[in-house]
C-alpha cells in the first residue's frame, strides 16, 4: 500500500509569500501566547547598572510594588540608590485612614518620596460629592500629600471598573463639573494630578488575527464593552485641560497617544497646562527610535520618565538601556524588539529630572 494522494483529491498548494512556498509543519499547532522566539543577532549589548544622571520616577504604586513595611521601604531605597534614582513619586490610590498609614510609611524620607493621594468616587450623584473630595484632597496634602493620582478613566468614569459601572450617563467623567472644585483645589495647593484616561488604542480593536498587542494584554481589551470611544475619552482629557488651564495634570502613558506622536504634539502645543509621563510605555518608545528621540528632544520640558512596572533592579536598568544606549533589537513585552533611542545629555537630564522639578510641589510636608 502506498500513502499519496486519493484518486479524486489534489495536494495541497504550498501557500507562496513574498516568493518563498509556506507549507505546513510543527508551528502550525503553536498558541500564539507561547511564542518566544530565540535571537540569533549578534551586536553589542551594553549593561547600564545605573542611569547617566539622577532620576526622579514620577510613576510608581505602593500597592504595585508591594510595600506594607518600613522594610519594604528600606529594600525599595536600595534598589533605588543602586539603579540612581533620587526619588519615586508613590500613587497609594488612598484617602482616608489608609492614606494616613501609607504617608506614614514614607514620611521618614521626604527627599526621596513624594506620597500622592487617591479620591472617594463613591456616591458621586450626592449633593455633597464636589465639596467632600476637595475637602479630603486638602486634608491629605496637610498630612503630606503632594500630588493626586494615579487617577484612572478607562472608559467606565473616573475610579470606576466594569464590575458596578453607574449607566453610561451617570459616569464621572474628567470634565465632569462634579469635580471643578477638586481641581481647582489641586491649582490652589499647586499639586499636580496624574491621570490615565483612556487606554492603549489596541484595547478598542477586536481580540483576533488583527489584533496589535499581544494575548498578555487581552485583558485589558475594551472592544466589545459599554465603553465609549477612544476618542471620546480623549476628548474629555481636552474639554477638562481647557477648562482648568490653572491646574497641572500628567498624563501617564504618554496619554496614551505614544503611537502618534504628532498628535501628542499637537495637544501639547494647545495646553500648556499638560504634562506627560512615559511609565509603561517602553514599547511605544523602543519601537519608533528615530521618531520618540525627536519628539522627547523636542517636548523635553513637558515629559518626565516614570515607571509603572514594580522596583526589581532589572527593570530599571532595562530603561537606562533603552533610553541612553543605541542598543538594537532588545526584547521587548509586546512583539516589537526595542531600540535604543540614545538621548542627548540635555534631553535625559530634562527627561530624568529637570522637567519634574518644575512641575511637581517640592514644599515641605508639615511645613505649611
Ligand atoms: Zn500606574
């Protein structure tokens, strides 16, 4: 008996792409999610142990970073000072008791943290809700909060999540004039609010063969939800950042509009009250080298470097790495390898800390 091809049956066609015949094998059975492919490249690879200059990290979360003990705090700091930052900027996404015992953790270290406060979006249809938060945004910088955030809409209103989403309608949105006084209160205190609004664009792509990010991130994927747009979540970042022109709000993640880069420009040039961090957002940064390095050269004094990915040694290095070396084809989170964007001298100091010290309150807690 021979194996071939049955009387009536044809073979199957190798598919041809870009000239070369595709045909069927092992990796036709592999989850996209276990797809790790090996490097053969070879070109030099630097280790950066420590950034050039010293580093104030505008984006971290205690909570992220696992820190509930003055050891935590200690192990941070040694982490911190082999790496080279001078200070973390630590969202507790607190108010109230847990506020107060997560300032105290820190307050033994002002020269090396700065302690920002969340907001109580509960009950927001209440009469009281604008004065309430404004109020408790005041207590918390009287006890040594210098800033609020990290503040989130992802399309589900502000603090919100799809589990006990109001109806559309009812959602605290960024520009919502629930919240005037709390930001006139931040323009006030001259505290800075970090924001998330919206979210990576993928996230409004369907889950499939088109989609851009891969299937780590498909938790996050708001596709098919009650969500609004894209769009419309940008939209209100800028009818709030128009209406609050006194008030100074980073949007983290590069706003996330890291993709297009000429349009964060554009918003940057229309709102001078407008800051961004890069936290989280390596890959937007490694992916287009030629074209981050001219926008962060360019807008250096309204973007500060931050974080957002916990405090091992590892992950603060491979920022160093991206952002100062020319490095090629680093691994990345998503499919894209990096490459390093080797920033000029005044660019990373800008970007490390020079930028951050204008934007963020450096008055002494207790002080006021
Ligand atoms: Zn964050």
């Amino acid at each position: 008996m021979t194996l071939g091809v049955c009387a009536g049956q044809t073979a199957a066609q190798p598919t041809v792409k870009f000239g070369v015949p595709v045909t069927g094998g092992p990796m036709d059975a592999l989850l996209l999610k276990d797809y790790k492919p090996d490097s053969s490249l070879v070109t030099p690879k630097s280790r950066v142990e420590k950034a050039k200059y010293p580093v104030i990290d505008v984006h971290s979360h205690s909570s992220m970073n696992n820190i509930n003990t003055p050891e935590d705090v200690a192990a941070w700091l040694r982490t911190m000072d082999e790496t080279g930052i001078e200070m973390s900027v630590v969202f507790t996404e607190a108010t109230g008791a847990e506020f107060d015992r997560q300032m105290a953790l820190f307050r033994p270290y002002p020269k090396r943290f700065q302690v920002y406060a969340g907001i109580d979006t509960s009950n927001s249809g209440a009469p009281d809700f604008s004065a309430r938060v404004a109020a408790e945004a005041e207590r918390c910088y009287r006890q040594g909060a210098r800033g609020l955030g990290e503040l989130t809409d992802k399309g589900w209103g502000l603090q919100a999540s799809e589990a006990g989403a109001l109806p559309r309608a009812q959602r605290l949105r960024v520009d919502d004039p629930r919240l005037d006084a709390l930001w006139k209160k931040c323009a006030e205190l001259k505290i800075p609010v970090n924001l998330h609004i919206a979210d990576h664009p993928s996230c409004w792509k369907p889950l499939g063969p088109n989609q851009e990010r891969t299937p780590d991130f498909q938790a996050f994927n708001l596709s098919a939800k009650d969500v609004p747009s894209y769009e419309e979540l940008l939209a209100s970042r800028d009818r709030m950042l128009a209406r609050h022109p006194n008030t100074k709000f980073i949007l983290c993640h590069l706003s996330n509009q890291g993709n297009d880069t000429a349009a964060l420009g554009r918003i940057l040039d229309r709102y001078p009250n407008l800051y961004l961090d890069m936290s989280a957002r390596d890959y937007e940064l490694g992916r287009q080298p030629r074209t981050a390095r001219q926008f962060l050269t360019k807008y250096q004094h309204r973007v500060m470097f931050g974080t957002d990915m916990g405090r091992d040694k590892s992950m603060y290095q491979s920022w160093w790495q991206l952002l100062e070396t020319a490095d090629e084809y680093l691994p990345g989170r998503i499919w894209w390898p990096y490459y390093g964007l080797e920033l000029p001298p005044a660019t990373l100091k800008s970007l490390y800390r020079d930028t951050a010290l204008k934007v963020l309150n450096f008055s002494t807690p207790g002080a006021q």
